[in-house]
C-alpha cells in the first residue's frame, strides 16, 4: 500500500510544524539566525554605536567629570567667549531668518524670466542696473549664487548676473539695517557699505565683459528645485539657505568669540595701529570667517580695535570673497571660473572699499 506523505516534504521541527522555506524550497533561516550570521542585533555590543549610545555616553561624561567642567566654566576667560559668542548671534539671527524668507520668496515666486525683461539689452548698461537690482534681494551670498546662476540660463549676461551676485548680498535693506545697527555711533559705515559694494560689483561686471569667456562658466542647475511645486521649492530654498548660512554663522561668531580672548590684546594693537596691516588683516580674516552677510557688521563691530576704514574693507570683502562662497561659486559655475573670479574679486574690493573709507570715513 502506497504512502499518502510526500517523501520530498521537510521533515517537521521539534514542535511538530515544517520550517518555513524561502525562494526555491530552501530553508529560510530563523531570525536568531539571521542576527548571529549578521555578528548580532545592531544595538547589541558588537553592533555598530548609534546616537542613542553617543548621548548616553556623553551624559555619563558630565556627571562623572561636572566638578572641574564647572571650575572650567567659571573661569574669567570662557565667560567672556561666552558673552561674546551669544552676543553677535543674539544680534544676528533675526536678520538671517528674514533675509532667507525674503531670499527665498524673492527666488521662488518671481518669475525668472522677470529679471531678463527689466534688464537693458545692452550688456555695459545691464551691469550697473542688475548691481542696483540687488536693492531687491534681501538675502545673503547662499541665495544670490543660485539666483544668479539661473539668471544666466534665462538669457541674462553673464557679466550683469555677476555684478548682481556681488552686490545683492552687501547693498539690500535688511543688510544695510544691521550695519546700521552694529554701528550706531557710524552711520557713514552704512553709505560706505553700499557705495564701495556697488562700485566692487560694477567694476567686476565690466571686468568680465572686456575679460571674460563664456567657457570658464557652467551653466548651474538646480534640480531639487526642478519640477517641484511653489511651496515645496520655498521651503526647500530656506532649509538649504538656513542650513548653509546658519551654520557658516556660529562658525564665524565662534571665531569671533576666540580672536577676541585667544589672540593677545597686543598683536592685534600692532595690526590695528599700521594702516596697511589692518586693512589686509581684516581682509583676509573676512575670507576666512565665511560670516553671513546679515550678520558680519556684529562682527566687524566687535573688532574695536581696528579702524573704521580696515572694518568696512572686512564689510566689502566678506560677502563678495569668503571660503563658502568660493566653494559655491565653484560647485555652481564651474572650478575655471571660481579660481580667475574670486582672486580679482577680492583685489578690487580692498582696493576700492579702502578708498570709500579714506574719502567717507
């Protein structure tokens, strides 16, 4: 008499029910299995460390060692980085936040074409009007790189669009109100500012028309802004600017903070009290800091020490030449024109901004 069992079935497991089997027949390990092939559980102790584990570590760091933390906290020294640290973001957040939001509605519900029609046709001409343009676009140097690549993809010239990336960030109203305010006692920071951006960012323009080639640019792109909706692209202009520009932010008001209780009182006197000195100091201090443009006047302010003239060439500079907008300008237009454009930027900004500051200051 012929079995009814299939010979070919799997044997049944010790409680009696066939293992479940995967792709093919084959037996489909158990997850104990599976985790002890894998070397274990991920949070096990020989899984990988997560941030859970790096913030309980870091916890049991501070109740074990909050006895000299507390000593190192008091002392004199960190207070005032401190104070200094808080102060110039205090200062300069709420400019930040309403300049991206501004930037961003600017960039997203204006349409670009816009800017090709209000342009004169003439390139030498569209040069000082797209440089007043940047009166409009209450943003820092994060958002006019974008917006400037896609002005030259709209037809824009490129050198109009260029002398708009260099003055939108220095000459806007939300800026020029925080000089103001970072320099009460000066309101001749706040016509220096503007005047010696303006010209930089002209100057720059015609520059590029008698020097330029259009191979050294490549035409940027913003694909997570292609195809996207009016309300997804704006807050995905004020996470990037935000994201960016924020933290360029604390990064330049740590420095700030430290330069101000690191570096001895007397070699910055030294620098602050040769002319020369001080201006190229400040000049390359700003290239270094990366500081938003919204927020760089707290911080130019906070360099008591140095002139008017050597803190308004920190002013000019900083939004026109930094590290961030270096490696942005590359990412968007290209290695070729990042590496001819920022060096004769930077030139004619200490150039003509310490001139304004030896004719308005």
């Amino acid at each position: 008499m012929a079995s009814t069992t299939d010979s070919s079935a799997p044997p049944a497991g010790p409680d009696g029910r066939a293992p479940a089997t995967g792709p093919g027949g084959g037996d489909r390990p158990d997850v104990p299995e599976r985790e002890a092939a894998s070397g274990g559980p991920r949070r096990s102790l020989g899984g990988r460390i997560g941030s859970v584990e790096v913030l309980a570590s870091l916890l049991v760091l501070l109740i074990v060692f909050r006895a000299p933390l507390a000593g190192a906290l008091s002392a004199p020294r960190l207070q005032t980085w401190t104070t200094v640290f808080v102060s110039v973001l205090v200062q300069a957040v709420p400019f930040l936040v309403f300049g991206v939001l501004l930037s961003a509605v600017i960039a997203v519900f204006v349409p670009r074409s816009f800017w090709a029609r209000a342009l004169p046709r003439h390139p030498a001409l569209a040069v000082p009007v797209a440089s007043a343009a940047g009166v409009v676009l209450p943003g820092c140097e994060c958002g006019s790189v974008p917006i400037a690549g896609s002005l030259i993809r709209r037809g824009v010239t490129p050198a109009a669009a260029l002398a708009f990336l260099l003055a939108a960030p220095a000459v806007n109203p939300v800026v020029l109100a925080a000089t103001a305010v970072a320099f009460p006692g000066a309101p001749e920071m706040v016509l220096g500012r503007a005047v010696a951006s303006l010209v930089v960012a002209m100057v720059m323009g015609w520059l590029w028309l008698r020097l330029g080639r259009a191979d050294w640019i490549r035409l940027p792109r913003r694909p997570e802004l292609d195809g996207a909706s009016r309300g997804a692209a704006f807050w995905a202009a004020v996470r990037h600017d935000v994201v960016h520009a924020g933290g360029f932010l604390v990064v330049g008001a740590m420095a700030a903070a430290s330069i101000n209780v690191l570096v001895p009182e007397r070699w910055l006197q030294t620098l602050a009290d040769s002319p020369v000195l001080s201006v190229l100091a400040l000049a390359v201090l700003a290239v270094l800091l990366s500081i938003c443009s919204e927020a760089d006047a707290f911080v130019a302010a906070s360099l008591s020490q140095f002139s008017l003239t050597s803190r308004l060439v920190f002013l000019v500079v900083g939004p026109m030449v930094d590290l961030k907008l270096i490696s942005m300008q590359a990412g968007v237009f290209g290695r070729r024109f990042a590496v001819r454009f920022a060096p004769a930027t930077f030139v004619v900004a200490v150039g003509v901004a310490g001139l304004a500051g030896a004719v308005l200051l």
